[in-house]
C-alpha cells in the first residue's frame, strides 16, 4: 500500500475549514444541523450551478416520463439531500452506533444478513451512492455485523484521516481501494461483510458495461468475481430517507450462477447488481448521486446493442430463478 502524501499548506487550510464546519454543526440538534446541510447544499442548484447541466440532463434520460419542472424539482432535490447527507454523516460520530440504530425505523430483509452470515462465507455487500451509504454501512456495524468497506482514499490526507476515523469510530473496517484484493478474499474467508460501491466506472478499475436507466454504463466487476471466487452471496442494500427524516434499510438477495463459463457468469452478476441498484433509486430518485457523469464512457461503437442484449438475458434468467 502506498503511503499517503505529506499535506500541503492548502490541505491543512482545507482541513481546518472542514473541522469548524463540522463542530459548527455538532452544536446544533440533529434535525437542525441536517436542515442547514439541505439548505447549503441547495445551493449548489441555484445560485452556484455546480454540475446543474450534468444533473438534469442525466434525470431527463433516466426518466424520460417526468416533465422539465419534474426534472428541475428532483434535481434540486438532489443538491439539498448531498447536503444533508454530509451533515448527517458529520455527526455520526456524536450519536454513536445506538443513534445509528435509532435512525432506522424500517428495514427489510435483515434475515437475509443473519442467514449468510450464519452460513459463514462472508457477504459482498453492494451499495451505491444513493439514500446515505455511509450511514448504510455504519447500520450494519451497528447491528453488530463485521463490517469492511472498501473506500477511495481521498486527495487531503488529512480529510482522509478524519474520514477514515469516523467511519471506525462506529466500528467498520476502512480497506483502502488499493489494497482490496488482499484484503477483501481474507475478510471474506474470515466470514465478514465487505462493503463495495458499485454504481462508479472509474479509470483502471476492472469494470464492464452493463445496463443502467436503458443505456450501457461502466460498472465495477469486483463484487462480482469475489462473490464468484469465494462462494460468497451477495447482497445489495440502501439505506433511503423517509419524510421523517427516519430512514429504511433494504437488502435483497442477488442470484450467482457458476456456469463454467467464469467472464459470462461475472458479466450476468454485474448486470443482476446494478439492475436491483437501479430499482432502488427509483423508488426516490432525488436520493441519487446524479452529480457523477455516470454515462460519460460508452462501450466501443457498434457494441452497445450487444451490451444491452446481454444483460436483459441475464436479467430475464435472474426473473426465472425468482419465479
């Protein structure tokens, strides 16, 4: 593993704003410090405009159904729940793994946790960036479940230091994305949750294109090939705000194959992931991270149609094994 960098003056100039935002809203009761966190993220919409273009185009081609004013409202609706997940997130701390547990009041298919994990494989747990995903992983380490989220270092070491503290203050397990092969096959063999974000092609990642909204979208496969290799299920999971400010946590079951035929059966399972992804997110839209240019890398000209056909293959064989 690469050792981080030494700070810079900008970091710790960075570092330091971070730090008197955050015990800023340490001072404010819960429900306060996540209304200013809406209403600064806001503006990210209006008057900043920051990414505005990117959001509303990418609503607009996901749900061709909704209106101009429906697209602008969700999207504004989208800048106001960023900020309010950063707020939430600030505070954990402050609450613990008890008031973690608190802000859930519904959650469906926690049996599917206990059943795997009683079977003693392991979990590969994928989320997305969509509810709050870090409050997500830190309910199941709350709920008592070994938890290891894979995390992108961040560019301040500094901030990467905090944030990595307040994610193991709650009690996950920080395996840098650097380290993830190592590291995720031996929490997986021990019989730990690994926690993966899967709806992000980033550069040099191993990814392949699958379907998302009706358009081919470069996916991360490594879910899918530990999953495969260690015999681990796999769970996908969000963790969606109510009206109330509450939350639900939803897990479902994602099926394997192993058919032989090792390339195919990861592709299936990428395309099976990233399907249930997407109905989460369509249960509340605004809850999504339409700020990343999630279609910005298409597959080679000629291939998307094959993309798309391969995966509602394995979409319809995954709806045959259900039924």
């Amino acid at each position: 593993m690469s050792e981080p960098r030494r700070p810079t003056i900008a970091d710790r100039a960075q570092y330091f704003a971070l730090r008197a935002v955050v015990g800023a809203l340490d001072l404010l009761p819960w429900s306060a410090a996540a209304a200013l966190g809406a209403a600064l993220g806001g503006l990210g919409y209006a008057p900043l405009r920051i990414r505005r273009r990117v959001v509303e185009s990418q609503i607009a081609a996901a749900f061709p159904e909704m209106s101009p004013a429906e697209v602008r409202r969700t999207a504004q609706a989208s800048y106001r729940h960023l900020g309010r997940n950063v707020a939430e997130v600030a505070l954990i701390p402050r609450i613990g793994a008890a008031g973690v547990r608190e802000l859930f009041t519904e959650v469906e298919g926690w049996p599917l946790v206990e059943g795997a994990l009683a079977d003693g494989r392991g979990i590969v747990l994928v989320t997305g960036h969509l509810g709050n995903a870090e409050l997500a992983g830190a309910y199941f380490a709350a709920r008592g479940v070994p938890t290891d989220a894979i995390a992108r270092r961040q560019a301040n070491p500094l901030f990467d230091q905090y944030v990595t503290a307040v994610r193991e203050r709650i009690g996950m397990a920080i395996i840098p994305d650097s380290d993830a092969v190592r590291h995720s096959v031996r929490s997986l063999k021990g019989g730990r949750l690994v926690a993966m974000l899967a709806d992000q092609g980033v550069r040099g990642m191993a990814s392949t294109f699958v379907p998302f909204f009706g358009r081919p979208a470069k996916t991360p496969r490594g879910p899918a090939v530990f999953a495969l290799r260690l015999g681990a299920p796999v769970l996908v999971a969000s963790s969606m705000r109510l009206p109330n400010g509450r939350f639900r946590m939803t897990v479902e079951a994602i099926p394997v194959d192993r058919t032989g035929d090792r390339e195919r059966d990861v592709d299936t399972l990428v395309a099976r992931y990233t399907a249930a992804l997407e109905r989460h997110i369509r249960r509340a839209p605004a809850q999504y991270f339409w700020q990343h240019r999630r279609w910005r890398r298409q597959p080679p000209e000629g291939t998307a149609e094959t993309v798309m056909a391969a995966g509602a293959a394995a979409l319809g064989a995954s709806s045959e094994r259900v039924s």
